[in-house]
C-alpha cells in the first residue's frame, strides 16, 4: 500500500470510530500531516482534556498517552506503538521520589509532564516546557523539588530565586547537542538565529538567540525578521516549520537531534492501531486521580 492510501484508510477509520488523532511535533513528517491536531505536550494536553471525541490515537509516546486517560478517562485511548518510551520519564520513580519527598517536609514537587502517570501521581504540580516559569512562579514557597529534567530545571531557576532540588534526569537526544557544534554553525551562519529547547544543556542553552518550546518555536520562527535558522531541539520540527515557512531556511543544529522513540509509529501502526482499537493505555483510578490534581493545577494556571 502507498502512503497515500494508509493516509485515506485512517482518516476514513477515525471517522468511523469518532475518533481524534493527536500527533506530538516530534513525530514522523507523514504522521503530523494526517494529524487532526498537531502541537507540543502541552498543547496536546489540553485537546484531550476537552475533546468530543470517543476515541484519542496518540502518535507520541507512553507518558503522552497516559496523560490523555488522566484527563479523559471517560474515552478510548489508542498508542499505536506501545514500546514508545521516554528515556527521560524513566530516570525517575514513583517510590524514590516520594521518598525525596518525604526527606523534604512541605517542599512541593514540580514535575515535567515528561514523566510516568504513577511519578505525577506523587507530585504537587505538574509542568511542560512552555510554562515552567509560570508554574514554579505560581507556588508560594520558596523551595521545590524539581523532577525528572535537570537541564529544564536549571533554566527555569534562572527565572527566580527559589533553591531547587534538581533530580538528575536529562533526554538523551537534546543531551547530545554540543555548544563546540553550535558555535561553528554560529560562525558558518552570522544572520541566523540560534533557536534552541530549554531541555538542551546549559552550557548550549546560553548560546541561544532565543530559548523556548517547540511550539514557542513556531511562533518565533513565523514572527522574526531573519530568513535562516539554527534549529536546537528534536528533527521532527522541521516538518511544520518548513510548510507554514516556506520562504525561510532552517538549519538543524545536529543530525544526532533524532529521538528514535518519536520516530517509532508509522502510519501502518496508526491504521493498524484503528483496525484492532489497540493498544489502549488505560491509568488505573488509584493513580489517576491523584495525577488528575497535578495536571489540573498546571492546567489551571492562565496561558500567554
């Protein structure tokens, strides 16, 4: 079958199944084109909170889908690939980080959606890359624990002067983005911006011309005056970049800035996945309640 076939299939299948197909900005570029809803953790978050449909496919990864049953737990979720992990969300547990917790008496916990339904559980608050700040702006106190990305907390800190408890995970991909290689593209490309995830090192982080999320991306991307780019966060990007750009260049700051989770579903596995209405991820209530609190406090807090 040709792409544009499977593309038809599943588009008339979701229709069947009243069903809605989420696609997070990392994905494959055929998977976001067929997408009823593209956009970054957050984003996406939110669409599943409020949509009618009876059915949620989500082209992403595991936490991703979990988030979904937390926040619709009344629909039917669908991850067609179920082996589509995070590295990130499983440098932290559930039972080490209530035992930090417990360590810590009254300090609240501030964890990145990046993170299993069962960590979140555990959790105060919970945070994207698009509103950290504002999260950690929001608790009263003047201390937090911060889980799983040290690299987003250690940015996030910069913007107050709360002391942070910093658990010690990274993503893989964004950890392999060295400053040496942004420097010489810098060199090589004086007019162009350096764009990069606050997931990035730090040590990258301060070369950057501007610093936000993917969907932060776009809108800087659409909104500046430069023609080229220097793209620092995940290659699935580009996809949308370039349609709603078509006049600009974007530059990917380095070939290993493929995640090869993200990269997992196919459209086969989409339109398989409608066949069989499987995979479901289904967070069991004992869990998602008290996850539902993390997120609906982050949810909560107004948007820009």
């Amino acid at each position: 079958m040709t792409q544009q076939s499977v593309a038809s299939e599943i588009k008339a299948l979701l229709k069947e199944r009243k069903a809605v197909l989420l696609a997070h900005n990392y994905m494959r570029d055929e998977v976001q084109a067929i997408a009823d809803i593209t956009g970054d953790s957050l984003a996406l978050s939110i669409e599943a909170a409020k949509t009618d449909a009876e059915v949620i496919v989500f082209c992403g990864v595991h936490f991703m889908a979990e988030s979904a049953s937390i926040l619709a737990p009344e629909k039917t979720v669908l991850l067609p690939r179920l082996d589509a992990g995070c590295p990130m969300a499983d440098m932290v547990s559930a039972e080490a980080l209530a035992q930090l917790k417990s360590s810590l008496p009254g300090v609240p916990v501030v964890t990145y959606v990046n993170s299993s339904a069962a960590v979140k559980a555990v959790s105060d608050i919970c945070c994207t890359s698009a509103n950290a700040v504002k999260v950690v702006q929001s608790l009263d106190e003047d201390e937090l624990i911060f889980a799983p990305d040290r690299n987003l907390g250690r940015y996030v800190a910069g913007f107050t002067n709360k002391r942070f408890h910093l658990w010690e995970g990274y993503c893989p991909t964004h950890e392999r983005l060295r400053p040496e290689v942004v420097r010489e593209l810098q060199q090589t490309y004086p007019d162009a911006p350096f764009v990069c995830h606050p997931e990035c090192n730090p040590a990258v982080v301060a070369l950057a011309d501007h610093v936000c999320s993917t969907t932060g991306m776009y809108q800087y991307c659409q909104a500046s005056s430069a023609k080229r780019f220097i793209i620092g966060t995940e290659a699935g990007i580009l996809w949308r970049l370039k349609r709603d750009n078509p006049d600009k260049e974007f530059i990917l700051a380095s070939p290993a800035l493929v995640c090869p989770n993200m990269k997992l579903t196919s459209l086969e596995d989409v339109l398989e996945s409608l066949q069989s209405m499987q995979p479901v991820v289904k967070v069991p209530e004992e869990i998602r309640k008290p996850a539902k609190r993390a997120l609906d406090r982050m949810l909560a807090i107004p948007r820009d």
